[in-house]
C-alpha cells in the first residue's frame, strides 16, 4: 500500500499555497489511484489528516521537527495504526525512524514533497 501512497503523491509538482489545499489535492490523487481513505479522522490521540486502512498520514507544511516528531509519536500510539506517512513540503531530519509501542515498533515513513518542486 505505501508504494501505491508514493506513486500517486508522486504526482504533486506545484508548491500549495496552503496545508488545507494540500490536504485537497492528496485526496484527489489517492482517490484517482483508488485508495480508500479517511480524512481528519478523531482518535483518542487527535486528530489524524488522513487513514489509509490500518496507516496513518500527516501533513506538514510547516512546524519544526521535534514538534512534529512529537505529534507522530503521539498518533503512533494509538494501536490502530500499524505504520506512520508523513508528508512535507520541506526538507526534514526527523528524531525517530520508528516508534516503540505495546504493539511492537511502528515504522515512520518521509515523503518529502519539494523535490518533485525542482
């Protein structure tokens, strides 16, 4: 599923002048490929921009890393998510490649939208 998430952002080729228009366009391009998703779906850790069957999927287009390493780890929580996609804008070092939880260790994965930018 994860390759079928990157092959369809792999579509995004214009920097968006906004996270609500980003989060407009990667729900066209996964409904296009048919991938069923979720949108801002309310857990008991907050609120996740999209699900995509047991994978959570954040977008940032701004924010510093440990804020939003904080916020993954916070939804990784959750046992309902098995794995994490984070997408970005920016260039990003994250503190965590994973996350260790009841469940085992969920793996975070980076998209990083500005190079399809060049």
């Amino acid at each position: 599923m994860k390759q079928r998430i990157y092959k369809a952002l792999s579509a995004i080729t214009m920097q968006p002048r906004s996270e609500l228009e980003l989060h407009e366009t990667i729900s066209k391009l996964l409904t296009a490929q048919g991938i069923v998703h979720r949108r801002e779906v309310k857990t008991n850790r907050g609120t996740v921009d999209f699900v995509i069957g047991d994978i959570a999927m954040e977008i940032k287009i701004k924010g510093g890393s440990i804020d939003i390493a904080r916020q993954l780890i916070r939804y990784l929580q959750d046992p309902q998510f098995t794995s994490l996609i984070l997408v970005t804008t920016k260039a990003i070092k994250l503190p965590i490649t994973e996350v260790e939880t009841p469940e085992g260790n969920k793996p975070v994965f980076v998209i990083e939208l500005w190079r399809n930018f060049i």
